[in-house]
C-alpha cells in the first residue's frame, strides 16, 4: 500500500506544482459537488424539473455514501496530506511537499460525455486538494456507477410507501451504528481520521464536528426519511392535485417552486447550525435539519405556493 499511497502523493504534488493556477476552479468543483450542495441546491431545482430523477438522485447519494463510509472504516482509508506525514516509506529523503485546502441517442451520447467530463473534474480536484488518493477517488466513481445503475433497475424506489423509506433510514443508520459499536468493543477506534486530521490539519477550524463520519451518516439517513415524509405528505398530495387539474405543463409554477425552496433552503441552512457542545445532541439536530429539505421541496413549499397563487395563479399552474 506504501507504493500505492506514494504514487498518489506524486500525483497531487504533480497537480498542485503544474496547475496551481487552476487552484480556485478545483475548489469550487470540489465545494459544488458535495452532498450538501446536491441536497441543498442541486436537489430542489430538478425535483419541480423532473421529480423521478430527483427521487432517484436522492437514492444514489444516500446508498452511496453509506457504502463509502461502511468501506471507510473497515478499510481504513488513509489521506494524503497526514499519510506524508507519518510515513517511513521516503525513508532519509525528502517526502514531497503538497498543500491542504478546505473541502463535500445523439442527445444520450453527449450527456454521457458531460457525465465523465464532471467525474474527471471531481476526481482531480479531490486529488488536488489532497482530500483523496487517486486509487480512492477511482473506487469511489465505480461504486457510484455499480449503485446508481443498481437502483435505476430497481422501480420500488418509485412506488416505496412511508414505512418503506422509514425502516431503510433507520437499517442503515443501525447498521453503520451496529458496525462503529462493535469495532469499538474490539478497541478499533473508528474516529482514527478525525485525530489525524486535527493533528495534521494546517488550520484547525477546516476540522469540525461537521465533517466526521457520523455526522455525514445522520445527515444522509435524516434525508432519505425526509423524502420520503415529502412524498407521501397530505400537502403533497393536495398539491398534485391542483397542479394536475389544471392540465397545463405548469412550467412559470416550477420556476416559482424552485426560486421561493432555493431562497428559503440558503436562509435555513445559514440560520441554523446544529450545536457543537454536545455530540448527541448535534448528530440528532443534524438529522432533523437534513430531513427538513427535501419535506419542505416536496411538499411545504409547493403547497404554500399554490395556496398563495390561488384562483388568480390559474394560467400558471
């Protein structure tokens, strides 16, 4: 593993030495394709677009990231900036200096070449950023594929009742919980990276509370039982049914819709942030604040929307 980290090393420090004029767009690639930008902008904006894609894009990045993190803490995944640190692999030679950075038919060809161009950029910019091995970020794009191409095949997901995304974000969450227990009890600690990140980290304050393992674990659990409370809320329904009755395609509504959840999903996630004092206590506000987005795309949004627009917003919905 010692040859395959150091191959990763010389490749960010190769990116880093070549294309450090590129440092601003391999931030802002990294920043924009975390999963709090996918639930936070992304999400909103193509549910009043195409909501079976939204549905299953919500699936993807839950299933997802919960088998990174189960992968995360049985593999023990090392970073490039701490692994230079600590390693003995360069022996009395000098190790290669990288930086952090804070970090989250026709027509069908041509949106599978955007695709790859968009996973391309992602990969580098976590390698730039020394977030990730290339072998890691590599791994990471082929298990998104296996599972996104798993779950396009499954159509439950489309017709799954309430109890049905209940008892999956609550299986998840117990089994990452269940595995984290029990390694524990055999004296694994499992929040190792959080300690060498803290330790190497050249600035503090990029290491918090917010970006452990657990956390993106509620965060995405939290999400998945929010859609699906969305979903099956009486004001959705209540909102379909206006909109439908309509029999018109409803496109200035969806505009209105996306707008009003963007500005409103900015505002709630700058004006709460969960505690940090108390880990119980930040891990389940977190939880509730993720499941909080998709309820109010789904549902809340649209019905107040409707509601407002009335009679009067007849030849907009």
């Amino acid at each position: 593993m010692d040859l395959l980290h150091s191959s990763g090393v010389s490749s960010t420090s190769y990116l880093q030495t070549h294309y450090s004029h590129s440092q601003s767009y391999f931030l802002l690639v990294s920043t924009a394709t975390d999963l709090h930008s996918t639930f936070f902008l992304l999400f909103p904006v193509w549910f009043h677009v195409q909501q079976a894609e939204a549905v299953k894009l919500v699936w993807v990045a839950v299933v997802g990231d919960w088998v990174n993190l189960m992968l995360k803490w049985l593999l023990f995944g090392e970073r490039p900036y701490w692994w230079v640190q600590e390693t003995g692999y360069y022996g009395n030679s000098s190790q290669p200096m990288i930086e952090q950075f804070p970090h989250d038919l026709c027509v069908r060809v041509s949106l599978w070449m955007l695709f790859g161009c968009v996973q391309m950029c992602v990969c580098l910019s976590r390698v730039f950023i020394a977030a990730h091995f290339p072998h890691q970020v590599i791994t990471g794009v082929i298990i998104g594929i296996l599972v996104a191409e798993s779950l396009s095949r499954a159509q439950q997901i489309f017709k799954a009742h309430l109890h049905s995304y209940l008892i999956i974000s609550l299986l998840l969450l117990s089994l990452a919980l269940l595995l984290y227990v029990c390694l524990q009890l055999v004296g694994i600690n499992l929040l190792w990276s959080v300690e060498k990140a803290r330790r190497w980290c050249h600035q503090a304050e990029w290491v918090s509370m917010d970006t452990s393992p657990l956390a993106s674990l509620f965060r995405n659990t939290g999400t998945l039982l929010g859609l699906g409370l969305g979903l099956h809320s009486p004001l959705h329904s209540l909102t379909n049914r206006a909109v439908f009755s309509k029999g018109t395609d409803g496109a200035i509504y969806r505009f209105i819709c996306s707008s009003v959840t963007l500005v409103l999903l900015q505002l709630f996630d700058s004006a709460f942030q969960p505690p940090v004092y108390s880990g119980a206590l930040f891990y389940l506000l977190s939880f509730c604040k993720s499941a909080t987005v998709p309820l109010a795309t789904v549902a809340v949004v649209p019905f107040c929307v409707t509601a407002a627009l009335g009679c009067k917003g007849e030849k907009l919905l």
